[in-house]
C-alpha cells in the first residue's frame, strides 16, 4: 500500500487558524462506516448518535507549553526548543531548531537565566537530549515561558492559550493536543452522562509522531514514534462491562483509538496498564476495540488519514473528504470533526 495512495487536494484557506467561539458549534460530518452515507450535522448533535450504555473513551491528557525560545549562552544565537518527552527526572527529548547549532555541551538559555537546557545528546531529525537545570517547579517555569506548540500549518497567534486545551485535560505531558475533543463543552458532557452514556478516560501523551511526515512510498516501512499511555482500573472495568452488554465503544480521536487498540492487542482485554505505544494502523487491520470514532480532518497521506481509513475503508473516507471540501468543512487541529458510525 502506497502512501500516495492517501493523498487529496485541499485548498489553504480551508486549514482553520483559529478555532471557533463556541467549542461545540463546529460541523459535523456523519460517515457511516458500512454503506457510506453522509449527512451534514453541528458537533452538539453529536449526542442524537450515541445510545444510553455507550462509551465514550477521552484522552485527557494537557498539553505543556512546550515551546521554549532562548538563546545559546556563548554565541546568542536564538534556539527555539520543543519538549517531546520526558526521559526522567529532568531529562527531555526535544525537536531543536536549528539543530545544526547545537550540539553535546551546547547550554541555551530561557528567561534570562531562570531555566537552562544543556545537551547531552545528539540523534537524527532535530531530536536532542537535555538536561533541564532550574530552581523551583519546571511546570511553573514553563508557564511562565513557554507557549503552545501549535502545529506548522497555523499561522495565527492564539489569543486564549487554553482553547488548545480539552476542557477536561488532566495529566500533564504532551506536546500536542487530543484535537478531537476541543469540540466537547462541560455541558455537552453533562447532557451525555444524562443520557446515560458512559464517559471514561485514558491517557496518551501525544508526542513526535504527530509532527513527523510518512517519507517512505510503502506505508508498511514507516516506523512509528512511541508514546506513552494509561489505562486506569476504572476505564477498564466499564469498557469490559461494555463489551459484555453488547454496546458500542466511541473513541474520541486517534490518540484514544491507539491506547484502546494497544491494550486490547496487548492483552486480549481492557485491564488497568501503563506503557508505550508504537501502535501503527492502517487499512488491513482488524479492529479489536473501538466500535465508532470522533475525529478530525487530518493532513494528506498522514497516519492519521491511514488509522481513520482503517476503520472505515480508504474509498469512503476520501470521498467523504472531498464532500467537506466542496461544503467548505474546516481542516485540521481547529477544524470541523467527522463521526464514523
């Protein structure tokens, strides 16, 4: 399977800058996975499509403001650093740019001083080891000098740095958001838990796969990124219970759709685990977990185009993707969402 095989045509000002006022306000494409029927709903509707003892699987994770500009202490040269992942202690994975500027030793410093980042090690594609050295608490530090690490297609300051937070992110670590569920109010979830629709969480900290492009022509070359993830005692009972009773299991996005798949590859159930992820799917596999999926519009010939592809078939969702195109449907990370039923 070819990576070009995945590729459509998308007019730039279709990629959405910024998000919307209200959260939930955003269109909705239904996509019904067996027979390809579309229709063209908001995203508050989305509670008409889930039944009373459904599950809705959110990732709760919070992104870190993560992006740090500094400068290197011996040349002044501006370094711009992303936090990736947290290797231990005070130990990170970082994207660099320009990377070619630094190198084992190298110490770029942020705020004049208050927080420092030495590198201990070199790999390929911009990555970076540091040690972080500080006084006081990092995630304070960072609050303070750090901003969102919004993806390279969004060319818009973001005004209100918490619209590219979920409303229900928890568990500090990631370098990008869980886009999918920017679209769901505390309001929204309140009328599904009225309903008696289960919500439950996991977590997985989205990291460098998500900026990373598929740069080989067979999709079953590429090498997938790992991510760390957690599935608490309590998601895994209901989503047993679930099963058992014959409802459905809706992942809200693809970072909830890997840990659920993960888990129930790993270990043929849903228990309580923590662990890596390097979960790679594409057309061909066969679903374990995830019944239904609410998702965004993703980037041409992306994972994230093939995961979504997987579950409902690469002809349907690229027809669905041109229909959002001609109804001028919004793109990407603050764009309109897609349900496959």
């Amino acid at each position: 399977m070819k990576t070009e095989d995945f590729d459509y045509d998308l007019d730039e000002d279709l990629i959405a800058q910024t998000p919307l006022k209200k959260r939930d306000s955003s269109k909705l494409l239904v996509l019904d996975k067996e027979s390809g029927e579309i229709s063209h709903q908001q995203f508050k509707d989305i509670i008409n499509y889930i039944n009373p003892g459904d599950t809705l699987v959110l990732n709760n994770t919070k992104v870190l403001p993560a992006r740090l500009i500094g400068e290197k202490e011996d040349t002044k040269a501006v370094i711009e650093i992303l936090l990736l992942k947290n290797i231990e202690n005070d130990f990170w994975e970082c994207l660099v740019k320009p990377a070619r500027r630094v190198k084992i030793g190298t110490i770029v410093s942020f705020g004049n001083g208050i927080l420092k980042a030495k590198c201990i090690k070199e790999l390929d594609e911009g990555i970076r080891h540091f040690e972080l050295i500080y006084e006081g608490i990092l995630y304070e530090l960072l609050e303070q000098l750090g901003t969102m690490p919004l993806p390279p297609y969004i060319h818009e300051k973001l005004s209100d740095q918490s619209r590219y937070q979920t409303v229900y992110a928890k568990e500090l670590g990631s370098a990008a958001a869980p886009t999918a569920g920017l679209h769901f109010t505390n309001d929204l979830l309140e009328k599904l838990k009225k309903k008696k629709v289960n919500i439950c969480y996991v977590t997985l900290h989205v990291g460098l796969g998500t900026f990373r492009p598929v740069n080989v022509s067979d999709i079953t070359k590429h090498k997938m990124h790992s991510e760390y993830y957690h599935m608490d005692k309590e998601t895994a009972n209901i989503l047993e219970q679930t099963k058992a009773s014959g409802h459905k299991i809706i992942a809200v996005g693809t970072t909830s759709t890997r840990v659920l798949e993960t888990v129930a590859s790993k270990y043929n159930k849903f228990c309580e685990c923590s662990g890596w992820t390097d979960i790679f799917i594409y057309p061909g596999y066969q679903f374990k977990a995830v019944d239904s999926l609410i998702t965004n519009f993703h980037l041409p010939k992306s994972t994230l185009l093939m995961l979504v592809s997987a579950l409902a078939g690469k002809d349907k969702i690229l027809n669905a993707y041109q229909i959002a195109v001609k109804y001028r449907y919004r793109f990407f990370s603050f764009g309109d969402a897609m349900f496959i039923k």
